[in-house]
C-alpha cells in the first residue's frame, strides 16, 4: 500500500486546487486487470505532466441506492478495494458517498460542476463501457464532447483481453460462483480473497484431528460451496491451507462459514483478521455417512493441497533458475 496516497470522502476536503490533475472514475469492483490498466495509464499520465493520479470512485454501489433488485454481488469490500486503489500507486482516492443527489446530475452536470468546477480536471482516463449522469445517459462519446469544450483531455481505454476473454467483474463474478477462482485469478491478477474476523468454532474439526480458523465471510459474492486449496494470512504472516466453504451438512450445519486448516500450524489464535486466498477448487461439499468418512477425505483433502504446494514452489524454482541463467 502506498503510504502517500491521500484518501478524501468528500470534495469539500480538496480546498486547493490540484496540479495537472488527471482522473478516472468509476466503481473499481474487483480492481481487476482491466480497471489496473486504466489505473495505470492515469499514473503514467500525471507523471508526464508533473501533476496528480487520482480516482473518484462512489460508497455505496450506485445500484444499492437506484435498484437494489439488481445491485450485483460486490467482489470486495469498501476497506478491500480502497487499499487495492492506494496500492495500485495512485496521489489520491476520492470516495464519495453515492446518494440520490448525486445520482440527478445530467451528464453535463457532472462534468462541468464535478470534474471541471470542483476537480479542476485537466484529463480523463475511462474505459470504453464508461456510463455517467442521470440514468447513465452519458457515454464516452457525449464525455469527450462535453470534456472538449472545457479543454479536457479525454483518453479511452481499450478493455483487457485474457485468453480470449475480456475482463469484467461481471465474469469474474461469475467465475467464484462456480468455484473456478483460479480462473478467476487470471483477470483479478491475484486471488480472490475473503476477509473476516477469527471467530470461535463448536470444535468438530479439533475433534477430528484437523483444527481450524473460522470465520464469517465479510464479502458478498461467495465462491460456491466446496474445499479449496488456500493460502491465510494473518497479519504480515502467510500460511498454506486447505479451507471448507459451507454449512458442515454432515453435523446438519445452517450458517455458512469458512474454515481453514493451515498446514504445519501449531499456534491458538483465538482473536483478530484473517484473509483467506483461494488458489484452487479441489471438491464439492458433501454430507458423509459418519465423522470417520469425513475425516478421511479431509486427509486426502490436505494430502492434494500438500502437493498443490509442493507442485508450486517446484514450478517457481523452475522459473528462478531460468530467470539466473538469462541474466
């Protein structure tokens, strides 16, 4: 995270004009690959010009206020993509509180009174689906017109290709719900990661001999039910893992919670966060017929995550090698 980024929720908190501002606006929701290239191309802009990379981006969803019915399943939490922004190197992160006020400004209002008046933008970086304004009437075409008449620099990001699939938090959303999350890895540009405090378990899992760390997810979109290849840290520590991601259906569970069991982890941590980073989807949840069955599929579990690991640190001493000879 980057220690100088300025992070403001309302405009009224910029009281001075700032250099050579250059801007992207939107609601970053997974700070993926494509919203990391306009990040990107923000940075590179303000350096040029000696002025400052900023991102104005809205809390709430814009969706949560104007149609709740279809406000989609937030890949990260406000905490999540506020330091994924500061880490992406930006000057400043303005959060704004999104409410019906906001969501009344015609396109031409949000330009000429937000980015121009209030800002004092000098160029706008947005990708090429970008909406603004009342009902989302304005597009990039209306904003390089209106943009133009100020003296705004307009640029407009094509959209990130992997593997023949553009990247969009909608896929990407698409993708943990099915369990694919090392796909999903792909167009997030690292793991997919769920975040809660450690809470205290019914101590099933001690009793079958493979203790966990339980928590409630803090994010909304979930990946589906199953046990994954994790990796969890804890603070700045970080330790490989198996996790279950599901209701325990064969003790006939209800809520759902997500338990991991760090590999070669002998420690009582009874309080505090913790963030758990799906790598891979090993299986489905299932209910066993007693806790003897399922206590040896957990070991097969943690034997496939075992090599998971080990297949992995093999791979990168690989890629270190190659990388020696090369230079």
């Amino acid at each position: 995270m980057s220690p100088a980024t300025r992070v403001c929720r309302s405009l009224d908190e910029l009281r001075d004009r700032l250099p050579g501002l250059v801007l992207t606006v939107g609601n970053f929701d997974g700070v993926h690959l494509g919203h990391r290239r306009i990040l990107e191309t923000v940075i590179a802009a303000a350096r040029a010009r000696r002025g400052t990379a900023a991102a104005l981006t809205f809390e709430p969803h814009p969706a949560r206020i104007l149609h709740p019915e279809r406000a989609p399943q937030r890949l990260t939490t406000p905490e999540q993509k506020l330091a994924l922004l500061e880490a992406a190197g930006l000057d400043l992160v303005v959060v704004l509180p999104f409410n019906l006020e906001l969501s009344q400004l015609t396109p031409r209002q949000f330009v000429e009174e937000m980015l121009h008046r209030r800002l004092a933008t000098q160029q706008l970086c947005v990708g090429e689906n970008f909406r603004f304004g009342h009902k989302q009437a304005g597009d990039v075409a209306l904003l390089k017109e209106l943009a133009a008449a100020l003296g705004v620099a307009v640029e407009v990001i094509a959209p990130v290709v992997v593997r023949g699939q553009t990247v969009s938090s909608s896929l990407v959303r698409k993708l943990i719900a099915s369990g694919g999350v090392d796909k999903a890895a792909r167009f997030l540009g690292r793991p997919f990661a769920l975040t809660g405090k450690v809470e205290p378990g019914a101590g099933r899992a001690r009793a079958l001999g493979f203790p966990t760390l339980n928590t409630q997810p803090e994010q909304e979109c979930l990946p589906a039910r199953g046990v994954y290849v994790t990796e969890v840290a804890l603070g700045a520590r970080l330790f490989s893992a198996a996790t279950n991601v599901g209701v325990r259906p064969t003790f006939d569970g209800q809520s759902l919670t997500v338990e991991s069991h760090l590999l070669d982890f002998e420690e009582t941590v009874a309080a505090g966060r913790l963030e758990v980073r799906l790598l891979e989807h090993l299986r489905e949840e299932k209910k066993f017929d007693s806790p003897e069955a399922l206590r040896a599929q957990i070991a097969r579990d943690l034997d496939r995550a075992r090599r998971y690991f080990a297949q992995r640190a093999q791979s990168d001493a690989q890629k270190q090698k190659k990388l020696e000879a090369a230079g």
